[in-house]
C-alpha cells in the first residue's frame, strides 16, 4: 500500500457503504454454480447474449445488483485495501501472495519491465503518427519476437553478444544516427538474431505464466513508450521503486507522481483488471483456444478493446462532455442526443442493469482530483447533470446507468494523460484478466467453435462467367 493515502481509502469505503446501502449482493443461482455438467442449456440471444462459454473461477459480475468480484473478494474491498501488483497476483494465482511471493513477484516484473529491444524495433515505426492501440498491438507483437530472442533474459544477452543497450533517457542516445533530416532518430540494431532463436524456448514460454508476467509488466513499459513518442519525446525506462501505476505515469509524463497520484492510478488499475466474458477478454480466449500463444491472444485482446462500444468509450466520453461544453447545456444536448437516438458514451452495458460498482469509485476520486483543476471541474459538473438526466430517463426506461468508462477519462485527464491514451492504459491493467482467464481456460482448452444459422440461399446456379 502506497503510504498518506488514506483519503482516497475512505473514499472507497465511502463509495462502498452507499453501495451496499442501495443494493444487496446475493449470486445468481444459474450463473454461480460449483459444478457443471456439460452440457448445459442457455438462451442465447444476439451478439451471444446469455450464452455461457465456458466455467471460471477467476470472476464474477452480478449485473443485476451491480456487484463484481475477483477470486472470491469484492471490487471495493480490493480497491481499498490491495495495490495492482497483488490484484494480478490475485488473478493468476487464485490467492493474494504472501509477502514473500509479492517480493519475488515485484522483482519478475520489474525486471520484465525493461524492453529495450521491443522499444528499439517499435521505434522504427512512425508510432506518433498512428493510433495509439494499433501501436500497442504492433509493440505486443514486437515482445512476442523479441521472446525468440529472450527480451526477457535480456541482461544475459546483452553480457553474452556484447550488445549495446539503448539509453532511454534524452541524455544518453548513443544509437541515434547522424541528424538526415527525419523527424525522429532511426535505431539500427543488428545481432546474430538466428543463434538467439530458440523454436522450442519460444512456444514453451510463450505460453506459460512467465509470458503472462512479461505482458503484465511490458504493456505500461510500451504504453508509456507511446505517449512519449507521440510527443516528440524518447521513451523513459521504468524506476525499480516505483508501482507499475506509479511507473505508468512516470515513463508517460516524465516527472514522479506525487503518492496521491501513482494511488489514484493504482486503483484505477484494480478496477479495469477483470470483467468476466467481455468481448476483449472472449477474443483474446478464443484465439488461445487454437493453441496460438499467449501473445498473439493478448493482441486480439487489444484490438477488441479498441472498439468504442468496449474500452474505446472512455476517450469519447471526454470528448462528449467537451463538445457539450457546460453544465446548463447538457438538457438541450441530451434532448438532441435522444431525437438522433445518439448512444451515449460511458452508459448502459450489456450485464449490468444497475450502477456499475467501478464508476461508483471512480466519481468520487473524479470529483476530488477536480478540485485542484479547473477544467476538469467543469467537465466534472456537466458529467454529474449528463449522469442525473440519463439516470431519470433511460435508468427507468432501458436500466441503463453509467459504466466503468464515465468517469475514468475524468481522473486520467486530471492526471494529465493525453485523451489518445486512455484505451491503452484499459489494456495496461485488463491484460491481467486476459492472460488469468486464458491460462485456467488452457488447462482444459477446447477450442471455441459456434455455429450460425445459414439463412441464406440454396440450388442458385451459376451462369456461364466467360
Ligand atoms: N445511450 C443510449 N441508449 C443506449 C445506450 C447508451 N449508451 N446503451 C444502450 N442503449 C439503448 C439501446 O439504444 C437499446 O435501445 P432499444 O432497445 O430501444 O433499441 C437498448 O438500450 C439496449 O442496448 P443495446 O445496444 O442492445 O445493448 P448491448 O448490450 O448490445 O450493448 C453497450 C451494450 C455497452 C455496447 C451499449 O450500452 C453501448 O453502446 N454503450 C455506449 C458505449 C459504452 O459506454 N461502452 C462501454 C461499455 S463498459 C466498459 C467496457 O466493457 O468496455
């Protein structure tokens, strides 16, 4: 636990004693069961509504009363009182580590943190001009190449091949090539690549637990990469002392975050960690269901996270309460909304049916970031009059209330982190439910296999083409 933090404790308790107060927690008897017998009956609706994939012990969502657990602890709880560190622990494992089993956990992903060759290869790619989650993926890819080569031994390597690493403070760029006119340094960096291929090394590893520590600790390491980039700027490599909420907006902003900060970040990372079957978490499942590996699973994760009806929702939510501009024009803008039948960025969900637990943190720690900024303020105020409006009209007719991503752009904005790279830090954290749910689905893997209902033609008869 990050220390003189305790406001943002109790705001959690806080938050979770008026959740408690507004709704009760019982399971559902056909979602929560201790065994199964396949098969099993469902109905199933379109985009799989209510179809069950498969069993897990990694989480659980109450949709109804708007309740979400991981391994048996409740969100709230685990945002209180854990640090990110232990929630991915927690979901890998099965159980919170122990002290010692922390330690050795912190020291794997500290070391893992460090991607040098990844950053060096990413960089060849003009990433300040791509989409952030694009230049995620293509550096979740690079890691996975660079696992032929053992990124993740690299002290070894490098000892071993007498190879340079790259300096990735602006004071020491000893790769960086004669200025030629290109906008950003061109890193050349050549190794007998073929002696360090392992074939064998690779698909091993690539799917066992340590490729899911490397993808935990990696993914902030490229994140942070990418924000710098885009900024004109070379990437800062990770502090050993630091949280990985701590060294997320160290490595983006370049400046330590004060501990209030690097513990708002922290929980923001609890709270994105898992969620059930969600479509980023399935496609990452179903492409590890055919045996691919671990990284390429993760890579489909993101590229279905990126989508704004999933993660991507969070950056257009800022962008929704900008264009909205102010508290007293949210009602015409809303009564706008509803004659174009616009969604509403940050509402509704496809399991809850009440207030999602995640933004019932997350408001709260908007609303107290907000008040040492006052353009967040005002974007604050037009969330809580946009959050009543929806509440009072679509609440009652559809259940539909705000989810994780309403208020989430609200505290990374505060902590100034650019609107591109709020996606990115969703995978940043849900990597973690990804790489669980992957490796206690692979210890009975079938591969994920539905069907479809052909509803098209028959007996057409193809006419002379040429
Ligand atoms: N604003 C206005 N109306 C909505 C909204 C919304 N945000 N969400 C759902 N509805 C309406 C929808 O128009 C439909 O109305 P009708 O029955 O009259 O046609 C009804 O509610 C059911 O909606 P749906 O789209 O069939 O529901 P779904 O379960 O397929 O979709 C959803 C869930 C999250 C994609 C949807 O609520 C949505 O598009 N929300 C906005 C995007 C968003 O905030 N996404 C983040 C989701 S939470 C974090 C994450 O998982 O990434």
């Amino acid at each position: 636990m990050i220390k003189n933090t305790e406001i943002i404790t109790k705001l959690i308790i806080e938050a979770k004693e008026k959740a408690y107060k507004e709704t009760s927690n019982e399971p559902e008897p056909q979602l929560v069961q201790k065994e199964i017998k396949w098969p099993i009956q469902c109905t199933v609706g379109p985009g799989l509504e209510g179809a069950i994939a498969c069993e897990s012990k990694v989480g659980y969502v109450n949709g109804t009363k708007g309740w979400l657990i991981y391994r048996g602890y409740d969100i709230f709880d685990l945002a209180a009182y854990t640090s990110y560190e232990e929630v991915s622990y927690l979901l890998l494992h099965g159980e919170l580590p122990t002290k010692n089993e922390l330690k050795k956990y912190k020291e794997t992903l500290t070391k893992f943190s460090f991607l040098p060759l990844t950053l060096r290869q990413l960089m060849n790619f003009p990433v300040e001009e791509w989409n952030t989650m694009a230049a995620l993926r293509v550096g979740t890819n690079i890691m996975r190449q660079i696992l032929t080569y053992r990124d993740k031994d690299i002290d070894d390597i490098i000892k071993s091949k007498n190879i340079k690493v790259i300096g990735t403070d602006e004071d020491s760029i000893p790769m960086e090539t004669m200025p030629m006119g290109e906008k950003r340094a061109i890193y050349e960096f050549k190794h007998n690549r073929d002696k360090l291929i392992k074939s064998k090394v690779v698909l091993d590893e690539a799917l066992g637990i340590r490729s899911c520590y490397h993808l935990i600790a990696g993914l902030p390491t490229i994140t942070a990469a990418i924000a710098r980039l885009r900024k004109g700027s070379l990437p800062i490599e990770p502090d050993p002392d630091l949280s990985i909420a701590g060294n997320l907006l160290y490595m983006m902003k370049g400046e330590k975050p004060t501990p209030i900060e690097e513990r708002i970040m922290d929980v923001a990372l609890i709270l994105h960690a898992d969620h059930g079957m969600n479509a980023s978490t399935f496609a990452s499942m179903v492409v590890a269901s055919t045996l691919s590996d671990i990284y390429f699973s993760i890579e489909a994760g993101i590229a279905a996270l990126n989508g704004p009806l999933h993660g991507g929702a969070n950056e257009r939510v800022l962008y929704t309460l900008e264009e909205i501009g102010s508290p007293d024009k949210v009602e015409k803008w809303f009564k706008k909304a509803r004659e174009e039948k616009r969604k509403i960025m940050g509402f509704g969900h496809r399991v809850y049916k009440a207030y999602d637990p995640r933004a019932r943190i997350l408001g709260p720690l908007a609303e107290f970031l907000c008040k040492d900024h006052k353009e967040v303020r005002t974007l604050f105020k037009t969330a809580k009059k946009l959050e009543k409006m929806v509440i009072s009209t679509l609440g009652k007719e559809k259940k539909i209330f705000p989810n994780v991503d309403f208020y989430s752009g609200l505290v990374y904005k505060a902590l100034g982190i650019p609107p591109e790279m709020f996606t990115p830090i969703f995978a940043v954290s849900r990597v973690s439910g990804w790489t669980a749910r992957i490796i206690e689905y692979l210890k009975h893997n079938r591969i994920f296999r539905p069907r479809a209902i052909y509803t098209g033609e028959f007996n057409k008869k193809i006419k002379k083409r040429r």
